[in-house]
C-alpha cells in the first residue's frame, strides 16, 4: 500500500507554482507535514484528496494514476480539508448520515459506525443539534468523524486540531495514534507539537518544495550539538539575532532566557536538548537564506 | 485618545480632509475588490454587446423604442446617447439591482464587516461607500454602453456627426440618478434582514413592476415626478420636434413603447427619420430629476437605521426553523458499544446508497424554510383540490411553481456557500451520485407542489397536463443546478426563473412557460423543453466535474 507522488507540481494562474518538483512516497503510518503558510501544503492535500488537478508530475495509488481513476483512491480516503464546512440546517448525526450515503455506505451499518464515532470524538451529547449552533471546535470534531466514517485507507487531515481546546487536541492526537498502523496517515500542520506526539516521520516544505524528508529521531540528532540557550540582558536580544538565529525567548524580569542554533555559541551559553522545533526552524531559515 | 481627540480639535480643517480622504480611499478599495472579480470583465463586454444592439438598424426585427409608427429621430450624437442612456437606466433598476446587491452581506460573511464595525468609520460614512461603489460599477457600465454607442452611430452612419457632451450628458441626468437610486436600495435591502436573500431579489422586482405602472408614460397629463426613469421629459421633447417638422402627426394617437420589442413585420418597415437635437436642460427639467435623488437620500437613511453595525453574526443560509428530524434517527442505535479507541469502531459496508442520498438531498432542501411557507404550501394544496380545474391550471398551479423558487435556488451551489465542496468531492463518483439526488429531490419538491392538481389531472384522464408538469418538475431543477453550479451563487437562477415565471405561466408565453399549463404546448415546445432538460444537466455535470477537479 503507497500513495507515490511523481515530481509534482500545481501553478494557479496569476499565482505562479504554489507546488513545484515534490517527489514523496508515502506508506502505512503518519506522516507529519509541516510548513510555513503559503508554503504549498494545502494544495498538496487537496491534490492527493483527488480535489484538485497538478499541473505536472502524477500521483499513484497503488500503482493507479489518479488522474485517470481517481475513485480508486476516494473509495478508501478520508479527508478533512482546511476549510472545513457542513450545512447548518442538519443535526451532526444527520451531516454524518449524509456524507456516508455520499461516500457509498450502507445505510444501516453506517450508523452504528457514525454513533460510535460521534462518541469517540465527544459529541453524542450534541448529536441532535443543528450544526449551525456548533461552536468551531465542535464542527471540527465533526469533521474528524466523518473523515474516518468508511475506515479510510488513506486519512488526509490538513490542520485537524484547529479550534480545539487542550483538552481535545489530546484526545485526536491519541485517535491519530489509534488510527497509524496499517493505514497512510498525512497530517498537516504547523504545530510541530501535534506532529512530535503522533508522527513516525516528517516532511517539512517551503515555497512549494520539499525542505526535508525524515524520521523524527534523525531530525534531532542532525541538531545534537547546535542548540543552545543563554541568559542575556533584554538589550542584548536584538544584537544576538543579528549574529545567530534565535528561536524562542523567554522573559525573566530585564533577563532574557534564548534559545538559538548556531555552530559557534556565544560566550556563557550552554547546550540543550534540541526539538522537532528547533529542527524546523532552522530547516526553514537555511532555506530562506538559499532563496 | 486624548491624545487622537486634541489633534483633531486643533487642526479641525486637516481632520476634515482626512474624513474625505479616508472616504476616497474606501470607495477606491471598494472599486477595486469589484473590478478584480472574474466575472467584473464579462458584464462590461455584455454592456458593450447590449449598447450596441440598443440601436437596432432600419429592418431589424426588433426596436427599443417606439414613439410613433412612421418616425423615429435620426441616429445623431444626441439620439444615441439618450436612447442608449435611457435603456441603460432601465437595465441599473431591472438587472444591474442583482449584480450589486450582497456587498455589505458579503463584509458580513467573509467578517470584514466586523473589523470595519470596529473602527472609527461610522455607519452611514460606510454605507455611503458600498452604496458609491455600486454606483461606480454603474458608471462603469454606462461608459461602455456609451463607447459601443458613439460606435454604433458611425457603422450606422444616418449621422456621422461627434458631439460628446449631446451623448454623454444624458447618462448624467437621465441614467446617473437612477444608478444612484439602484445603488441606495441595493445597499437598503442588504441591511433589512429579510430583504437579504431571496426573498428581497423576488420583492426587487414587484417593486421595480409598481414602479413602472407609477410612471403612467401614457397618460400625457400626469405629474413629471412620476417620471423617475426619466423618459418622460424626453419623450415629450422628441415627440414636439416630430410635430414641428412633420405637423400632421401631432393629431396622431400617442403610441409608446420602450424595451426589447421583437416582430417580424419590424423587418418590413423602414420608419423615416427626423432630426432631434437633443435635450435642453433647464431648471424645470433638471427638477424632474431631483425626486429620484432625494429617494436616494431617504433609502440611505433607511439603510443606516436598518443597519445593525454587523452585531448580529450571519444567521447560517438554510438555517433550520424548526427541528424535524430524519425518521429512524431519535434512539440511539441498539446493540452499539461505546468504542474505547479508533480500533474497536465497527466497519461500515459499501451498499446501495442512492436512496440515502436522495432523502439527504430532500431533507437539505426541505429543512430549511418557515413554518409559514409550509402553511401557504398547505394553502395552496387546499386550493389546488377546492378550486375549478381551469383557475387551478391558470392561477394556483403558476402559483405553486414558483413557491419554492428560494429552495431550488440552493441547488448547485450550496456546496460552495457552506464549504463542504472539498468533502463531497473527494467522496466516490461525485457527479454521477451526488448529482442526479440533488436534481429529483428539486423535482419531488415540484411534484409535491403541485400534488393534489395532478392527482385531479389524473382522475379527469389529463394525461397531457400530467405530463407538462411532470417536464417541468424536470427542467425547473435542472435549470437551478446548472445556474447553481456555473455562477456559484444563487442569484441567476432566481432572477432568471423570476423573469421566465412572470412571462410564462403568468403572462401566457407559451415558449417560457414550463409548466406547460396556461397555453397549449406545440410539439416543438415540448421537445425544447426536454431538450432543455437533459442539456442543463449534462450542462450541470461538466461544471460540477470541473469543480470536483479545479
């Protein structure tokens, strides 16, 4: 099972290449997508959900191109767009009806599969309630269940924990983990710490390319060494970004905690355990120093 | 703020300037969001196609205006300019009203309003500015009727002769204070709540009916503020040249007609031509106008006291009124244990799903209207059984087609407005499952419309009326998914249907009347008609293939 995606690319006209030359195959597991905005990721969803064209490359699943067949992929894909909608005339239970017959399920089964995930992502309470009353977090729990109504293949969430509070964004983040296995898993986000808690690899983009293509573990120890943190005085902020780059900061009083990467630390700061944050960070800077 | 507050009181004169610059700079911002939208390009190459074929040639089948049988003016400077400028005024109130409607419902929608709501702009400094951009959409298209006029008047050639102020003044005093009327209710009937849809587009164009029937054109005595698309002053300035050059036709009976009138016999007449050298404006006819720009004045107040300074949030399109639900769904399902993890979810089967789309579809459709629309769909029903078979073919079937006009006019495009497109697309044979549910539940919904009449249709053996209904239940949808889909909005349909209602089943136009019922159908108009059906679809399928894929 592999989802292969072939030098691919998408231009929007007056817009230029929001995706150019971005070679990838994706197998069973999840794979965190990380990305500035703008850097191209949505459109890459929306292509691999089969809703939009590329202008160039192909997608395979299987073996299939999905221009031609692309219902060979709907049948087993799961999707939660950006921009999620529903229509706020029906009931969460009637929307999660209505989108199972779209998908070609069978009416009986379907519902007893649409109570137990109304129940998995905390709804069954409001399941009788138009959504149109729906706060966003709770249309965005909706759309995780329908994403996952006909046990997807393929699952595609582009910025799933969006509007959830703490509390449910640990609760999807344990679904997603559920859910890996023997499905191909493409969550999109730049939260990198939804991605460092569910992802068994990561691919970072910018400027509609591929940045980086890795496991998390080989992300950290590419950093092992280069992340450092120094206590400066809040004046000495700005002069440090110039010379190194600084990631977060942390205000103490008129101190200043700061975390930066550089191969040439400055006097008096001392070495940390770097993240996935400090990784991509710096990911996105090369690059925007290369461009 | 204090800080804000002592500057303005010590430069007042700067502050002032500052208020019209800010204006200057929100209208412009304004144009500029109109002009940039794709279809902003193809209304001004219609208002080019449409100013050109405002002046119909000697022996075309149609004429725009008819004073007098024989005579027409010359194609001067002066003529093109205010016929065309005349007709265009009409088309602001008759068309125009559509295409500019939605611009504060849209700062609503997209939350700009809000961010403007919070700030120092005050409320009718903001709907002066939506309502100058409507008119400077107008202005737009008058220049180009105008340009495709002064181009007119050479390839006709009656006279060659260019006089820029003769054509272009009439666009100032005749269509200019209609635009900005337009304008001003367009903006009025965004900030009264019920006139925001649907429902106001319908009222629009009663309201533009009773207007009309005001002006009283062919009552010679009646008072010049009727006059308020300003043809009157006009007319009565043409018809005094003609009866000064030619003076026996001012014992002539008065005979007025302006808009789009096709006959063959136009083809055969060649109407002689007399010189008009345009109008002159004086005091007294430049007061005629003046009504229409106070009215301008008063829609605006209305506007601003309408207006809720976007408190409210957008009540959602289609929102539920009352809470039916689909049968079966009260209980939970029996036997369903709460699932512990994404690994204990039972695993739906693929079956046949046609049935749960459709009652999807049905229920999308019917969830959203008023108790009260049902109540006069009850009505109707009484009527449809009480009533004498020939009323119910003339007055109460035409009636019922076009209750539901505002249900149909979701189809094809409520996926775009409620964002669920991305979903449903990315769901299995998206065109050929989700599509024909959302046309036969637009046809169910017409059948059910009509009912009791086919019920009655079928006892007296009416097989034929059965039919003709049964043809429109199946191009009325059809032609709001097609609408639906291609324009993105649901304005098209509601403004084409609203025009093919009033003309067909009401005014007895056997060619668009779709329900088949007040004229006898000719074989051709029956195959039109399902012709028409099946090319919509096939219309509708290629756009939805297109989006599904864009």
């Amino acid at each position: 099972m592999q989802l292969v995606l072939e030098s691919l690319g998408k231009r929007y006209a007056g817009r230029g290449w929001a995706l150019s030359e971005f070679t990838l195959t994706l197998t069973p597991g999840v794979t965190g997508l990380l990305g500035p905005n703008g850097a191209g990721k949505s459109t890459l969803m929306r292509i691999l959900a089969t809703v939009a064209s590329p202008s160039a490359g192909r997608v395979l699943w299987n073996g299939t191109d999905l221009a031609r067949s692309p219902d060979t992929l709907r049948e087993v894909l799961g999707y939660l767009p950006q921009d999620f909608g529903v229509y706020p005339q029906l009931t969460a239970l009637e929307f999660l009806d209505y989108i199972a017959a779209a998908k070609g399920l069978d009416a009986r089964s379907a519902r007893q599969r649409i109570e137990q995930l109304l129940e998995l992502v905390n709804l069954t309470d409001a399941r009788h309630r138009s959504l149109g009353g729906f706060s966003g977090g709770m249309r965005q729990r909706v759309g995780i269940a329908q994403a996952l109504l006909n046990d997807p293949r393929v699952l595609i969430v582009d910025e799933p924990t969006a509007g959830l509070d703490p509390e449910e964004r640990v609760r999807f983040r344990n679904l997603l983990g559920d859910l890996a296995g023997e499905r191909i898993v493409l969550l999109s986000t730049h939260i990198v710490s939804d991605v460092e808690a569910t992802a068994s690899r990561i691919v970072m983009m910018g400027q509609g390319r591929l940045l980086a293509d890795a496991a998390p573990d080989a992300l950290l120890e590419s950093m092992r060494g280069r992340v450092w943190e120094c206590d400066v005085a809040a004046t000495e902020v700005e002069p440090l970004r110039a010379r190194h780059h600084v990631g977060a900061t942390l205000r103490r009083g008129d101190r200043v905690l700061a975390r930066l990467v550089s191969g040439d630390p400055p006097a008096g700061a001392r070495a940390v355990e770097p993240t996935l944050e400090d990784a991509y960070l710096d990911v996105q800077r090369a690059t925007s120093v290369a461009s | 703020m204090a800080i804000a507050l002592s500057t303005a009181a010590a430069h007042p004169v700067r502050a002032r300037h500052a208020g019209l610059g800010m204006l200057v700079r929100l209208v412009m911002a304004d144009v500029l969001e109109r002009t940039r939208r794709p279809g902003y390009l193809v209304s001004l190459l219609a208002m080019l196609w449409l100013g050109q074929h405002m002046l119909p040639a000697s022996g075309a089948p149609y004429r725009t205006m008819v004073l007098h049988e024989v005579y027409r003016p010359i194609y001067n400077a002066a003529w093109v300019g205010t016929l065309t400028a005349m007709l265009t005024g009409m088309w602001f109130a008759l068309i125009g009203f559509y295409q500019v409607k939605g611009s504060v419902e849209r700062d609503r929608r997209t939350g700009v309003g809000q961010v403007l709501a919070a700030s120092r702009l005050g409320s009718l400094t903001y709907l002066t500015v939506r309502m100058l951009g409507n008119a400077a959409v107008f202005a737009s298209q008058a220049a180009m009727v105008l340009a495709a006029a002064l181009i007119q008047q050479q390839v006709l050639g009656e006279d060659r002769r260019v006089d820029l102020w003769a054509s272009a003044s009439p666009f100032v005093m005749i269509a200019g204070p209609m635009a900005l009327m337009v304008s001003a209710a367009a903006v009025l009937f965004d900030c009264v709540r019920p006139l925001r849809g649907g429902l106001g587009n319908i009222a629009w164009f009663f309201l533009f009916g009773f207007f009309m029937a005001g002006t009283r054109m062919d009552d010679p005595n009646a008072a010049e503020w009727r006059d308020y698309s300003g043809t009157r002053v006009v007319v009565n300035d043409v018809r005094h040249a003609l009866a000064q050059q030619h003076p026996e036709t001012a014992s002539a009976p008065r005979v007025f007609s302006m808009g789009v009138n096709f006959s063959e016999r136009f083809r055969n007449q060649h109407p002689q031509t007399f010189e008009w050298t345009g109008m002159r404006w004086t005091w007294r006819t430049l007061a005629t106008r003046l009504p229409w720009l106070v009215l301008t004045g008063l829609l605006l107040l209305g506007a601003r006291t309408a207006f809720d300074r976007f408190a409210t949030a957008p009540r959602p399109a289609g929102h539920a009124w009352f809470g039916w639900r689909w049968p079966g769904r009260r209980a939970r399902a029996s036997g369903t244990a709460a699932p512990r993890g994404a690994h204990e979810l039972v695993v739906a089967r693929r079956g046949f799903a046609v049935f749960g789309v459709l009652r999807a579809e049905l229920a999308l459709l019917l969830k959203g209207p008023s108790p009260w629309w049902y109540v006069v769909v009850l009505g109707l029903w009484i009527a449809q059984i009480a009533a004498p078979l020939k009323a119910v073919r003339e007055v109460v079937l035409p009636l019922a087609s076009f209750w539901p006009a505002l249900l149909w006019s979701a189809l094809g495009q409520r996926e775009r407005r409620d964002a669920t497109g991305p979903v449903l697309f990315s769901c299995p044979r998206p065109v050929t499952r989700q599509l024909p549910a959302a046309w036969l539940a637009g046809a169910i919904v017409m059948l059910l419309a009509g009912a009791p009449a086919l019920l009655r249709f079928a006892g007296g053996g009416d097989w034929a009326a059965l039919a003709a209904w049964a043809l429109g239940a199946a191009f009325v949808p059809a032609l709001a998914l097609c609408s639906g889909i291609w324009s993105g909005g649901r304005t098209l349909f509601e403004v084409l249907y609203l025009f093919a209602w009033y003309a067909g089943p009401m005014q007895h136009i056997a060619w668009l009347d779709y329900t088949g019922l007040t004229s006898a159908r000719s074989a051709s108009q029956w195959l039109f008609y399902s012709v028409a059906a099946v090319g919509l679809m096939v219309l509708a399928a290629v756009g939805r293939a297109r989006q599904a894929r864009s």
